[in-house]
C-alpha cells in the first residue's frame, strides 16, 4: 500500500489534484513492472509526485499490507524470490 498526504504549495498557494489519478497509474505501472527480486526504488515511485506542482508531498510511506512492515522516504526491499504489485485501490493521494 502506498499512502501520501499532499499539501498547498507556498509557490501558488493553490491545491491543484487534476492529476492524482495519472499519477496513481504511473506508480502502479512502475511496480507491477518489476521482475522477482527487484525492490521498490522510492525515487521512481515518487517522481510522478515530485514533477506535478500543484501539491507538495509532506508525507509519503509504503506499506507491506501482508507483513506490515512500513517504510517512509525510502526504497521497499523485496526478497530474492518475491515480487511486488499493487493495484489502484492500494493507492491513497490525498490531503
């Protein structure tokens, strides 16, 4: 599960989210295209966040909805013979 709290940005100073769907594709795309054994890279998965400036990210964790394991600003190891996947419904972007 990924879950990220979004912010007004002090540059506009206006709340834009038109694009928060888009951008839960991207991140669900980017996950669901690893091979077994490649972890999470936090960098790739919040990119789509970090280019849209109608928000700022002010926090932003992976979770392990199996084993509960929670991670923030960080990559998400997976093990030699696991793969990760998400779907949409495991996607929360909001305020």
């Amino acid at each position: 599960q990924i879950t990220a709290t979004l912010g007004t940005p002090e540059q506009t100073g206006r709340l834009d989210m038109l694009g928060i769907d888009e951008i839960r594709e991207k991140m669900a795309q980017y996950i669901n295209s690893l091979d077994i054994g490649n972890d999470v890279s936090y960098s790739r998965l919040i990119a789509p966040l970090a280019a849209d400036k109608g928000f700022d990210v002010l926090t932003f964790t992976i979770k392990n909805k199996y084993t509960g394991t929670t991670l923030s600003n960080s990559n998400f190891p997976i093990g030699r013979r696991e793969y990760a996947s998400i779907t949409l419904a495991d996607i929360s972007l909001g305020v």
